[in-house]
C-alpha cells in the first residue's frame, strides 16, 4: 500500500502523487478506498484507482541507478512516460 504524498508511478498518467486516500461509495452502499493520484507533469490529470484488486499497474519510481542505465540505453526507445519517470528520477536526486 502507498501513502499520502508518496511519488509513484503509474502506467495511466506516470510519475504522480498520492493525494489522498479516500473511500468511496459503490453500488449498494458498498465503500471501497481509492488513491487519489495527481500527475507531476500535468497538475490537470487526476485519476482514481482502487487500494485493492487495481487493475492499473502502480510501482515505486526507479532507483537512480536504474534511471541513469536506461538513458544511457534505450532511451530514445522508451514510452514518453518512461522517459518523464527517468529525467523525474535525474533530476530530483541532483536537488
């Protein structure tokens, strides 16, 4: 499970937050809790994806190591999404 403010990665909207973890009400009145993910790149994309049985893929970002590996590879063959996750990862271990 992934706490509140925690900076993952999801294979929708990519590098993100956790937000909030909050419960939601289904069909007859049954509460499921979703995490609230908002986009670093794009403050717009919101999405909500169930704590449990999420069909989405969600992961704990790369380690640096691994980043600075596939920009020295395949970069240039990765998903734009990959890429955002690798110059996040760069980027915010130089700060």
């Amino acid at each position: 499970m992934f706490n509140k403010k925690e900076i993952i990665f999801s294979e929708k909207i990519g590098v993100c937050t956790v937000a909030d973890i909050t419960k939601l009400t289904a069909n007859r009145g049954v509460t499921y809790e979703y995490y609230v993910l908002k986009s670093v790149f794009d403050k717009e994309k919101v999405s909500y994806i169930p704590v449990e049985n999420h069909l989405v893929q969600l992961r704990n970002l790369i380690s640096k190591e691994e980043a600075e590996r596939i920009k020295n590879s395949t970069y240039e063959e990765e998903q734009e999404l990959i890429k955002q996750e690798v110059d996040y990862v760069l980027n915010k271990v130089q700060e």
